[in-house]
C-alpha cells in the first residue's frame, strides 16, 4: 500500500495505510527528525487501540469469554482506508469488522487526521461508537518516537525535556508488562528531565497526571521539537537503552495494573464511550530549524 507523502512548504511528512502510521517527518532542510524504523525498534509512531499496553496472558475476558489481544493492541498493524488524500495532509478510517470481533467484540470507527501546517504536524483522532445499545471500552494512545540525538554530533545525554509547567507529581513504572501499585520520586526537576538510557532501564516513565499539555524534546544548540497534546490524559515516555530514539507518547489509558482481574470493562484507564456518541483527542509536534552542522 503506497504511503501519502505531503507537506507544507516547511515540513514533509509520510504516512503509511498499513497502521495508519507516520513513517517520515523532514524540516525544511530535510534533515530527517522522526526514528527511522531501524532493527531495535521496527516502528515508528504506532497507533494504540484499543488498548495501552498489555493485558494479563494476553487475554481480554469480555461476558465471560476470552479474546486474545497482544500489547497495545491490533490497529497499528490493520490495514486503514484512505479517507482523503490532499497536498497538506491525509485522512484514514479504521472501521470494526469480522475480523476485529475475533479479537474485540465491539463496534467503532476511528478516524486519524495529518496535517501539516508550517512546521507543525497535527494528527487528530476521532472514536465513534456507532452501536445504538452498548457502550464502546476502549483506550487510545500514540506513540511517535523522534530521533536522539536530534542533530548529529551532540551527546544523547546533552538532550532534556523542558515540560511546559513544573512537574513535582510522582511517576509510575512497569514490571512485567504491569503497572506498580506504588508511585516513584518524579525524575523531573522543576521543568527540567535530563536524559540518559538509564532513566528507561526499568521500562517506561509514565506521567498519569501531568500538568503540562506540551514538552519540548531538545539539543543544546536549540535544535528540537515541541509535543502538545489535548484531549490525552497521560503521558509516557520511553526508549529501548542504547536506541537512538526517545518516545514521547500522549495516551488515554495505561497497562493493566498489577492484581487486576476480571472483566475488561473494568479495566482501569479506559474510556467509555455511550452509544452514537464520540471521543476527540489530538496531538501536535513542532520543528525547531535544524542548525548548521558545525
């Protein structure tokens, strides 16, 4: 399926139908700024629906049956429909079907919207529930990863995070593919994350609460970009130690926290969506010019 290349006259992006998912993100000196998809991690920004994160065993128990669904869920690897096509930007709908029964017994249309507007790119979701009786359990997350460093020839552990807001708030972790009861010491000092691989040793820093609803992913000389997010309630971020990559991903929803059984409409985290009715969430991100190379 051949991915929609678009821009707007300062950004270039690429998106592909399988997955719905932005495979190429430029500025406008062409310097790439989103990961490249390379061997340790094959994605790039994938779509998480109708889960975030794992579910015990795999396994959703929905009116006392099991559906087996892996990590994050199945539509960053279904086959999306072109909605529209245009020089700025792209639309794609994923609509439930026999097949999707087999794995989550509900129905929903959801919706992604690119488009690119001087050097922002705005990808918009919208989740509709179109069952005139039962209510649609769902979460919904992104999960762009951007290049790190951000221009070569700076140290990964010369990069931060400057948060919009302060953040005192603790943090959660994962074990296991579970989230921990228990909360952490914040990392983030005023508004200020230093990064390094060790920070994600013990797997992803997740914000249930932030206060910020954007963060800015930069070098020293300036060369970034900035992540805002609406509509999103947490945040996490992550990257595989040694990777080139760091993820920063606005999520409605989390893992399964560790000890919870039972009905997957009871899971913690999802949305609920009534019959007929819609949830909207977006996020953003926006390029700082890309400095000469020394």
């Amino acid at each position: 399926m051949t991915d929609h290349v678009f821009g707007s006259g300062r950004i270039t992006a690429s998106v592909a139908g399988h997955g719905a998912e932005l495979q190429s993100l430029t500025d406008a000196a062409g310097q790439e700024r989103l990961w490249t998809g390379l061997p340790a991690w094959p994605r790039r920004s994938p779509v998480l629906f109708p889960i975030v994160g794992r579910l015990p065993d795999d396994t959703a128990w929905i009116d006392g049956r099991p559906f087996h669904m892996t990590q994050h869920g199945f539509a960053r690897d279904r086959a999306f429909a072109w909605q529209d096509r245009r020089a700025d930007g792209c639309t794609l709908v994923l609509t439930d079907d026999s097949e999707s029964h087999t794995i989550f017994p509900f129905r929903f249309v959801l919706a992604l919207d690119y488009q690119a507007e001087g050097d922002t790119l705005h990808v918009r979701y919208h989740l509709h529930n179109p069952d005139p009786t039962r209510i649609l359990p769902a979460s919904l997350g992104a999960h762009p990863a951007f290049a790190w460093p951000q221009r070569q020839g700076v140290a990964k552990q010369d990069h931060v995070l400057t948060f919009e807001r302060p953040e005192p708030a603790p943090i959660r972790r994962i074990a296991g593919g579970q989230l921990q009861p228990q909360f952490f010491p914040t990392p983030i000092t005023g508004r200020t994350l230093a990064l390094s691989d060790d920070l994600f040793i013990d797997d992803a820093v997740i914000m249930d609460a932030p206060a910020s609803r954007s963060v800015r992913f930069h070098a020293p000389d300036g060369t970034g970009v900035t992540v805002a997010w609406e509509g999103f309630r947490e945040l996490g971020l992550w990257t595989r130690p040694g990777a080139d990559f760091l993820c920063i991903e606005p999520w409605y929803g989390f893992t399964t926290p560790q000890g919870f059984s039972g009905d997957f409409t009871n899971k913690p985290g999802l949305l609920h969506i009534d019959p007929g009715e819609d949830w909207h969430g977006s996020w953003s991100v926006t390029l700082d010019p890309a400095s000469p190379s020394d």
